[in-house]
C-alpha cells in the first residue's frame, strides 16, 4: 500500500480517537483488511492506541480537564488494564491467525455498538 493510504488512515483513527475515545479502531481494520499476520497487527495497533490515549491525556491536563475525581477514576480502572494486559498476554501466544482475527472482528463489532448507546 502507498504511503499516502497508511497516513490517511493514521489520521482517521486519531480522529475517531479523538471524538469517541476509541483508539485504534481505524488502525486495526486496516491491518486487518490487508491481511496482516496477528504478530504484525498487533504490533502495529497496540503502540497507536497507546500513543493515541497519552496523547489524549497530555492535552486534557495541558487544557486543565483533569481533576482529583478523574484520578480516582483513573486508579480505579488500573487493576482491570493490568488484568486485561496480562490475560491478553497470555492468550496471544495459544490462539491461531484464524481465531485471531475473529475476536478482533468481536471486539470491533462490541465497540461499534458502544458508539451507538
């Protein structure tokens, strides 16, 4: 693929990042529609929604929008970002391209109807 089509899709997703909080969306269907093997994919989704949520978080502080009430929340949510890393992890390693490609088409499916409630 050109270029030109990854860096338009780069902005598309900090876009749709930016509007819904939802990062990387964008990012992992095109890895997925190019037919990248799930090393790769994710290898590339996983640095842009990390990128893309510190991004989101240095502008909220720089813009004064963090406040003691989300720290809270933000201490809050550790334990299950820990625990959901850690379960990713060791999953990644047993499960195949096929079944690979099938939950990440899930979990899109899950965040797409988030957009909608």
């Amino acid at each position: 693929m050109p270029p030109a089509a990854d860096m338009t899709v780069g902005f598309v997703n900090g876009l749709l990042g930016g509007l819904t909080g939802l990062a990387g969306i964008v990012v992992t269907i095109w890895c997925n529609l190019r037919g990248l093997p799930k090393d790769a994919q994710r290898a590339t989704f996983q640095p842009v929604a990390v990128v893309v949520f510190a991004m989101a978080a240095f502008w909220l502080g720089a813009n004064g929008s963090l406040t003691s009430d989300t720290a809270k929340l933000f201490a809050l949510g550790l334990p299950f970002l820990f625990a959901g890393t850690w379960l990713g992890l060791k999953l990644f390693g047993r499960i195949d391209e096929a079944a690979f490609r099938k939950i990440v088409l899930a979990l899109l499916f899950v965040s797409g109807v988030a957009l909608l409630f």
